[in-house]
C-alpha cells in the first residue's frame, strides 16, 4: 500500500512540476514579449 501512495505523490509531484514549469514558460514568455514595451 505504501509503495503506491508513494507513486501517487511522486506523480502528483511530477504534475506538480510540469505544472510549475508550464506556467514559468508562459510567464516568461509574456514577459519577453512585453518586457521591451515595458518601462
């Protein structure tokens, strides 16, 4: 049992983490689109 609740956090973790990533991207993407019209 402990086996697969440690599988599902490791995958909550991985969503986690792309999730995290995904919306760094975007962020940083928006920002360097936006950063030269920034003051």
């Amino acid at each position: 049992a402990s086996v697969k609740v440690g599988r599902m956090v490791n995958s909550r973790l991985e969503a986690c983490k792309n999730a995290v990533r995904l919306a760094m991207g975007d962020f940083v993407g928006k920002w360097k689109t936006v950063g030269p019209l920034a003051p």
